[in-house]
C-alpha cells in the first residue's frame, strides 16, 4: 500500500463520519480515529526479521608446524602492536566524501586524532567516522560501497 491509496483512504473515512476504521493486512495495520476536529492515524508495518549470521569454518589445512609458528607468531606480533579502528553503527561504509572526491585515508596516511577516515552510512544519514587514535593506516579491512557491521574492524593503525 502507497501513500496515495493510504492519503485516499483517509479522506474517505473522514467523508464517512465513520469514527475509527482499523485496516489489517498481511504486513501492514492500519488505524484511523477522526473526532469532531482532528483525524488520527497510526501506521505500523513489523519490521523485516534478519537471518541468524551462519558460520563457516574452513576444513583444517595441514601446515609443517615449523611454518606454522613462523606465522602464528609473526602475526600475533604484528596485529599486536596496531590499533585496530572499528564501526560504532551499522550501516554502508563509503571511502570518499563523495564519488568523484579522494579517498580520506590510504595505507600509509598519516591521521590524528578527530580526523575523518571514512564514512558510514545509516538510514539515510551520512556519519562521519573519526579516528581515535594518531599514527598510520598500515592496513585497509573493508572496500568502499560494503555493509559494515557493528564493532567491525575497518582499519590496522600503527600508532608509533
């Protein structure tokens, strides 16, 4: 139902003299009091569930154990030293201002603290994400345009 039919439908209940008419369908309620002054209406659609996150985990991958405390450790250390800038909303994570605007960080920019370093899009508003922290992007986790969750790491900064 669009809001033409809904506009519609309110003026024919209030030509009606009806004093509350109440709609239900499969996905939409609603109901519309009129009194002597005043016509109110109340429009309620649920909103759409969202699917449990599934979770896949990869079949184990045999690697020589030497190799893989090599990696194991080298990666601890690296990801241990960075601060990792992660989403505080849900929404569209856009790199740029605007299309045909520079990126506001690449790997190897150097941020401060209050510096934008991406945007997020939430319901139609545009949020302005700023570091909290001073030092250089070492690594991009997300590509521009992608949904982002809540607490999702966005960028590795190295703080030194």
């Amino acid at each position: 139902m669009d809001i033409k039919e809904i506009q519609n439908l309110i003026k024919f209940v209030a030509k009606s003299g009806a004093s509350e008419v109440k709609l239900e369908m499969e996905d939409i309620k609603i109901t519309i009091k009129t009194g002597s002054e005043r016509t109110e209406v109340t429009y309620s659609q649920p909103a759409p569930m969202m699917a449990a996150p599934q979770v896949l985990q990869a079949a184990p991958v045999e690697v020589p154990s030497e190799t893989h405390k090599n990696i194991t450790t080298n990666d601890l250390a690296d990801d241990s030293k960075y601060v990792t800038i992660k989403s505080p909303i849900i929404g569209t994570l856009y790199r740029k201002p605007s299309p045909e605007k520079p990126l506001f960080v690449e790997v190897g920019s150097v941020i401060n603290v209050g510096d934008t370093v991406c945007i997020i899009e939430a319901m139609k508003l545009f949020n302005e994400i700023e570091s909290e922290v001073s030092g250089t992007i070492v690594k991009i986790l997300i590509d521009d345009s992608s949904p982002v969750e809540f607490d999702q790491p966005l960028f590795l900064v190295d703080p030194s």
